[in-house]
C-alpha cells in the first residue's frame, strides 16, 4: 500500500507541474486540471480521501477561465465584419471606376480610393461633371483617331489616369494600373529620362510659371504585359505631354516647405509633400507593332484569296496580294483576272473554267503565269470553287491562289495543257486570230471576244445543271479597260493603232451578219 505521505508530494509534485504549464499556454493549463491516471488508482484505497482532496487543491494552481478566450474569439469576429463593412462601404464609392463584374481584393480597393482622392485633388475644381461617364465611346473614338491612350502620373511616377485602351496597346487592364508606379514598367535604361520629363530639376528649387508652357517629346520602352515565365518584352513608345499644377494645391513654397520640414521628407523634395501638387499628363503612342511576327501565317506572304464574277472581274480581294505579288486591293478591284496572266496561258485557265461551267463541276485547278507589280512574270496555282444558291444559281467563285516555285510551276503547267489539249486546239482553230502586238499579256479586244465566249449559255440545259448568271457585255468591257490601265502602269504598251483596226473589222462583221 502507498502511504498518505506519499501520496500527497505525488499530488502536490502534479499540481505544481500544472500550474506551470498553465501560465504558459492557457488552453493546455485548462486540460490540466483533469486528474491524472494515478490518482484513480490511490483512491480506492479509501484509507485517505479526504487528506487527497483537500491537497489537490493547491492555491498555487491558476483558475483557468474560458470566457477570456470566447471574448478575444467575439472580439476578433467583430473587427473582420467592421473591417468587411468598411471596405465594401469604399468599394460602393467606386462604382465609377470599378465594374460591378470585376471582382478585386482588399487591398486593391484601398489603392483606388487612394487613386480617386489623388484625382479629388489634382481636378477637384475643374471637373464639374461627374455624373456623366469617364470613358464614354465618344470618347475613345478620340484616342482612336490619334493612335495611342493617355495617362497621367504625378512627379513621383505614381500612374492616377490612363485611358481603356491601353489594353489593346499594351495588354494591361487600366485598373490594374491606377495607383502603380510607373517606374516598374519601365526599362531600366529608360528610368532617367522619364524622370527628367515628368520630375525637372525645376521643381527642386522652385516653380516656375514656364514649367507648365514647355511640351514635353520623348522615346521610352514599355513593358508589355504578358505571363511571368515569359521573357519580358518592351515596346518603344514615343510620349508627348504638359506638365499641371493640382487645383488644390498649396498656395505657396513656405507652407510646403514647412510641411516637408515636419514630415520628415528628405527624398525627391518638391514643393509639395505628398507629390500630388504636380502631375504630368500625355499621351502614348506605341510605336513598334503591337503583334509579335510569328502571329502572321508564312503563306501571307505567297498566298492570297479573291472572289470573282462568271467573266473573272474580281469583286472582292485580300489584304495578303500586296505581299504576295504587289498589288494593292484598291487597283484590283473591280478589273479582270485574265487581263495580269500572260496571253499563252489564258485559254488554258479559261478552258479550266468553262469546264466547270459545262459540266456543273464545283472545283477546279489551275495553272499559269501572273504579271506582278514589278512587271516580272511569276508562276501562279489557282483553286477556284463555285459559289452555288439554292435554286443552283452560280454567280460568282472564289478562288484560294498560291505563288509557286519556276520548275514546279512548268511541270504542273505542261500536264494541264497535256488534259486539256484537244479543246484548246478546237478553239484556236475555229478562231484562226493572229496577235494584234508583241504584247506578253493578251490585247484587250481580243480578251474581250475570249470572255464573252466563256460565259455564253451551254447549248444543251439539264436540270442537274449549275444556272450560270452572266453580267452584261457593257461590265465585261468596263473591267478590261480597268484593268488594262493597271497593266500599262507595270510597263506594258498595247498598239492602239492596230486596235483602232480591229475595232473597225468587228463593226464590218457585224454590219455584214446584220445584213
């Protein structure tokens, strides 16, 4: 049996242990107070029981008390849901600025109310319409015409202005910007000479009325915005803007002064503590592309798309032909195709489509030699596919040309003449019409008979066949003049005299079918 005497240093060693682990953690002085597992077991001895209970309670033994943990718990809860109600209270503020679907934290909330009384106190007095919006659509339409968005930032290089459409140029959302420092997106060769522009060593001294005359011009690089395993990328950016001095600013240097003595301000000392008596307002224009290279197809270069009439008038032309042979869409449209290809290889692309006409074919394939701006003869592949309505009426087909190289071009070239031989060689002996000049491309009259040929009516109608809808001879006409403005200008000279002649040949001919 254990002894009384034992038993009580055994209770008073415990509870003395508790109580000093009790005052070093609460939460664990409050589960010392359980009994431990040998004090169950002394106690049925029943020879002492009253000596142990009045032992254990040593006075030395803090009273553990839950209620101060439940009331920091309370109090804790209670300042989140102030805290809570304050920032949505600012945010309510905001509404200009922020948008109802934009969700942003707390601390970017606080940075834009920071950003809306920098704004309170550099036009607090000028701007008197608050209640219209601050970017309408008018409003952009300006900043379209001008290529570039504007921004505002203080001497310090704090940014409180910029312009929606920084977004299309740099790819930052403005909001994200508002309150920033303008130095981070910045290159760091280029930190100085903004620092000149936007904080002259003028405002150092003293300010002059001057300062606010002078127009600022200047080149810097950008950041443009892009993920963080990127490399960063720079845009070069040429800057044009004024200096202005806050509406609410001090009225004089000596209250400043005063102002910055009291606050301790030792850094960038102007004649205004905060930094928000002088600001620096302008507009960017992104100067290098804002499309990186490789978002171009390489086939921009050799391939472009056009959309043709039933007599090849193209209608409707991509931007990619200036690359690809130099034509400009403005000079093309509106002329014929067959008048730029070279006057041996016309028949061929011409019995191409009239099979496609005769025989209700969508799609066809072809092969020949196109005059480039530069006058030089380059080898082209056409893809041409018929516009078709639902009472199967053709007006019109698009065609997908390709550039081609010299050897694969003549290949491709001698197996199409090798298909379509025997009907080119029909056609050429019923016509029996010698060159009217040396001329590489073919005479606009003789064009003229060729393409009123092709879109004749076929002799025999199906009704599986294709309708074709032919424009009149009077827009046949029309486009091959067009175009034979456009050929001249490379360098090519038609015989107008022998034309003259064979204008004169045709009305003999008509007066003696007439007859």
């Amino acid at each position: 049996m254990t002894s009384p005497g034992s038993l009580n240093d055994r209770l008073h060693g415990h509870s003395a242990i508790t109580g000093q682990v009790g005052l070093m953690n609460p939460e664990i002085g409050m589960a010392a107070v359980v009994p431990p597992p040998d004090f169950a077991v002394h106690t049925h001895g029943g020879t002492s029981c009253g000596d142990s209970s009045s032992d254990s309670r040593s006075p030395e033994m803090p009273s553990a008390k839950a209620s101060d943990r439940e009331s920091r718990i309370i109090a804790e809860k209670h300042r989140r849901s102030q805290y809570k109600a304050e920032i949505d209270l600012i945010m309510s503020l905001l509404s200009d600025i922020i948008p109802t679907q934009r969700k942003v934290d707390k601390t970017s909330v606080l940075r834009l109310a920071a950003d809306k009384l920098r704004n309170e106190h550099v036009f607090g007095d000028s701007i008197k319409c608050r209640h219209l919006e601050t970017w309408s659509s008018a409003f952009m339409k300006y900043f379209d015409l001008l290529g570039g968005f504007m921004f505002a930032v203080t001497c310090r290089g704090r940014i409180f202005i910029v312009s929606p459409n920084v977004q299309e140029k740099l790819g930052y959302c403005h909001i994200d910007l508002l309150g920033q420092d303008i130095y981070k997106y910045v290159h760091n060769e280029d930190k100085d000479i903004l620092r000149f522009h936007i904080y002259p060593p003028e405002l150092q001294s003293g300010c002059d009325e001057s300062l606010f005359k002078q127009h600022h011009n200047f080149h810097i690089r950008f950041l443009r915005a892009g993920s963080k395993s990127d490399p960063p990328r720079y845009e070069r950016c040429r800057i044009s803007g004024m200096h202005r001095r806050a509406d609410r600013a001090t009225a004089n240097g000596v209250q400043d002064e005063q102002i910055i003595r009291r606050q301790r301000v030792r850094h960038n000392r102007t004649f205004s503590s905060s930094g928000n008596d002088f600001v620096f307002i302008g507009m960017v224009n992104v100067l290098s592309n804002a499309l990186p290279a490789r978002l171009m197809s390489p086939t921009a270069y050799s391939e472009y798309w056009t959309r043709h009439l039933l007599d090849g008038r193209i209608v409707q032309c991509d931007q990619s032909i200036s690359l690809a042979i130099g034509y400009m869409t403005d000079e093309v449209t509106g002329t014929s195709a067959f008048v730029f290809m070279h006057k041996e290889d016309v028949r061929w692309v011409i019995c191409v489509l009239r099979q496609m006409y005769d025989q209700s074919r969508e799609f066809g394939e072809s092969y020949y030699r196109l005059m480039s701006r530069s006058g030089h003869f380059i080898y082209m592949r056409s893809r041409g596919f018929l516009e078709i309505d639902k009472e199967k009426k053709v007006q019109s087909f698009v065609c997908v040309n390709s550039v081609i190289g010299e050897e694969y071009g003549k290949k491709m070239m001698d197996e199409m003449k090798r298909k379509y031989s025997v009907i080119v060689h029909m056609e050429k002996h019923k016509e029996k019409v010698s060159s009217l000049d040396e001329a590489p491309v073919e005479h606009p009259k003789r064009l003229e008979r060729i393409v009123m040929h092709l879109v004749e009516p076929p002799a025999s109608e199906n009704i599986d066949e294709f309708k074709l809808v032919a424009p009149s001879k009077e827009n046949i006409i029309t486009a091959i003049k067009n175009s034979e403005k456009v050929v001249q200008e490379t360098g090519v000279r038609f015989d107008t005299r022998k034309r003259k002649k064979s204008e004169s040949e045709d009305t003999l001919e008509q007066l003696k079918r007439h007859n």
